[in-house]
C-alpha cells in the first residue's frame, strides 16, 4: 500500500523519508520490514519527483559502478547514474554538511528502480552518518551467542554466511544478526554488535544487537584452529574490513578512533576454518575460557 514516510532504523540510527503524498517509491522490500521503526529520524528526508540537480562543486569520490559524492551548497550530493539511460542520473541525494537534513530527488524514468531507496542509497547514508558518530559498519557475520555478540569478520568469499549456516545448525539458541554486515559501536568500556538489514547469500538479519564478546577474522585452511592477535593487527584488519568515507577525513579519523577502541575492548583472533562443526567448536571453546 502507498505511504508517505518509511523510517529505517539500524544501528541505533533512523533514516526518515517523507513525501508530500502517498507513493509506492517508498514501499520497502519485504526483508526491511523488520528494520521499520516509528522513531523519529537522525537523518531526514524529503521526497520529491523533481529531476536531480547538477553538482555545485568538485566530485570527491567515484565508486566506479552507480555512484558518486560530490561537494554541494555547503553539504553533499550523491548521486546515481547509469551512462546508458536518458537521462543517466535517475537518483540524487542533496544532504547538509551535518548528514541530518537533505532532500531526495526520485523522478519517474522509465527502466529506473521502483524503490526510492533502492541500494546502495539507504546503506551509503548509514555508513557516512554511523562513521561521524563513532560505530563503523563491518563486512562480518555476527551471532549472539550466550548474551554475547561474536563477530566474524572476512572479506567477500571469506565464509561469513557459510560461518552463519554453521552456527544456525550446530549451536542451539543462537541469534543470526547478519551474515555479511554487522554495525560495531563503542558504548562505556565496551563494544555493542547490531544487525543489519543488508544480509549475505544465507539471508540472515535481525534488528537485533548484543554486547560485544570477541572479533574473529575469517580465513579458509585445512582444519579450524584459533590465534590470538595483537591489538594493533585487530585493529589494522577491523578497519581494512569497514566502510568509512574515504571523502570524509572527520569520518575516517572516527573510523580509526572506533577500530581501535573496538580492539582495546574485546580480545580477537584469527580464525582458519573448514567449513564444518569444527569451525564452531574453536570458536566456543575460545569463548568459554575468555
């Protein structure tokens, strides 16, 4: 049914659009629903069929595929573009400096996506706002477990949503929180994991959070065995793992700031495993004796 405002809360943050009137634009996709939240939004936006304006300023970054941040009337704009279609950006988002008031121009193309915030826009505005605050956004399975988060991290193709699937099968009332990107947040002397809805191959994803207990770092191997890592590798390989704005210095330097209050707070590990119950089993046996 249409609507005139979606909130998408995760993270401990809320996206807000809003519409002049109701829209399909912001229907979301079924896997969000459990994202949707009545609070009011951190970032605020208002919808509009209006073409997306031209760049006021210099591009500061270039993804190489759909989009593009550029400087802009004091904030930013990102935008969305495909060379091939007429006219090539469908999609534009014009934001204050702060990242909390913005506009979002959505015009009907024809070919273009039905859902105003269609990927990557809702999780590029997530990942640039939670940097400023001090949380950063993991590529990372995460499970709770025992009330304690777990967190493991890897690359694409690391394992993370084979790793969920594992724990899923071979650990009773464990929660899934993601199987492909985990929302990390220093909070008092310790860390809190909170899923997201951007979820792997495994299609795990829960509005859920947990205190932080450990970080693993996936890596493929012949048997599943566990290393401890020094503070300063943990925090080396949770950034080369994050998603900052390369764009944004204030952001990165928070960035930063997070990764290594993160690995102060909780112990990590590297992790080779092969993809059986043994993965689990080094991980638990780790965890019992922290």
């Amino acid at each position: 049914m249409p609507r005139r405002s979606l909130r998408l809360r995760v993270g401990g943050l809320t996206l807000a659009v809003e519409a002049a009137r109701p829209t399909g634009a912001l229907d979301p996709p079924p896997g969000l629903e459990p994202f949707l939240t009545r609070r009011a939004g951190d970032i605020r936006l208002s919808l509009t069929a209006d073409p997306a304006p031209a760049p006021e300023g210099d591009r500061l970054f270039d993804s190489g595929g759909v989009w593009r941040v550029h400087r802009h009337s004091g904030g930013l704009l990102y935008d969305f573009h495909v060379p091939r279609r007429r006219p090539p950006v469908y999609k534009a988002v014009v934001i204050d400096a702060g990242l909390s008031r913005g506009r979002l121009h959505f015009p009907a193309i024809e070919g273009g996506p039905e859902y105003a915030l269609d990927y990557p826009l809702d999780e590029l505005l997530f990942q640039h706002r939670l940097a400023r605050e001090g949380a950063v956004e993991v590529h990372a399975c995460g499970v709770v477990w025992r009330s304690r988060a777990l967190v493991l991290c890897g690359r694409s193709g690391a394992g993370k949503s084979t790793t969920a699937r594992l724990w899923r099968r071979h650990t009773r009332g464990t929660r899934i929180l993601s199987d492909d990107r985990i929302v990390l947040r220093p909070v008092g002397r310790g860390a809190r994991a909170w899923g997201t809805p951007w979820h792997g191959d495994g299609g795990f994803a829960l509005p859920e959070s947990g205190p932080l207990g450990a970080l693993f770092f996936l890596r493929h191997g012949r048997r599943s065995e566990v290393r401890p890592l020094a503070r300063a590798e943990a925090a080396a390989r949770l950034l080369a793992r994050s998603f900052p704005p390369p764009w944004d210095p204030v952001a990165m330097g928070r960035a930063l700031e997070t990764c290594a209050a993160v690995t102060a707070a909780v112990p990590a590990f590297d992790l080779a495993f092969r993809p059986d119950r043994s993965a689990v089993d080094a991980v638990r046996e780790v965890v019992d004796h922290l």
